[in-house]
C-alpha cells in the first residue's frame, strides 16, 4: 500500500498529459460520484418538506415551468423568476466552487502563474 507522500512525489515526476488525466479522473470522482446525488435528493426533499416556496423572494405562489437538463423548473408568480430544486442550496453551490477550483488546480499544476489561473477559472483571489 502506497503512502500518500509517496504518491504526492510519483505525481511530481509525471508529464503534464498524465497529470492531466489523473486530475481528470479525480474530478469525475469528486463531482459525479453516486454520494453527490444522494445530496441532491436529499436537499430536494427537505427543500420542499414544508410546501414548495420560491427561493427568491419565499412566496408560495409557484408553478412548474418545463424541465432542463432533465431537472424541473419552476417559476415564482410573484418575483416571475425561475428556479430548479437546487437554486441557492448550498449544494448547488459548492459543486460549482469544486469545479472552479480543480480547474484553478490544474491550471496551477500547468504552470501558469496564480493571477493568471484565477482569471481563467473565474475566481477573484483577492476576494477571501
Ligand atoms: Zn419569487
């Protein structure tokens, strides 16, 4: 069993493309593993545990507004905003952030320069 020092200096002595692919392969893991969608179903069903509301502005005056992506969308009769099941839920949320921050990973490991990946990814370093 490889310790995980050992693997940290195997992925220094890697080439770019095989970096590359084993970020690829992390991310896949990391975001579409089958933990994720149970989150999901999770945050659906206590979400509307207590009547559906829009996330907005809280009215309950909804209705479903087609589907996207396969996911349904509703839209608020009052504000007349659309929203899915995960609109501003914290999920929603950090599977975003995970994915701009592989990528700022990746782009890290590339060798480009910390402001530069930022720019590239979206995030505002100088923010937090
Ligand atoms: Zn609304």
């Amino acid at each position: 069993m490889p310790s995980i020092k050992s693997i940290l200096t195997d992925i220094q002595t890697l080439p770019l493309n095989q970096v590359e692919e084993l970020l690829s392969y992390l991310e896949e893991f990391l975001v579409s593993n089958s933990q994720v969608e149970q989150i999901y179903e999770d945050v659906k069903e206590f979400r509307f545990s207590k009547g559906k509301v829009c996330p907005h502005c809280s009215s309950e005056l909804i209705s479903k507004n087609g589907k996207y992506n396969g996911k349904q969308r509703y839209i608020c009769k009052d504000c007349k905003r659309t929203f899915t099941d995960f609109t501003n839920s914290a999920v929603y949320r950090s599977k975003k952030s995970l994915d701009k921050w592989l990528k700022y990973a990746k782009c890290m490991i590339m060798g480009l320069s910390i402001r530069k990946s930022a720019k590239i990814v979206g995030i505002n370093i100088y923010q937090e």
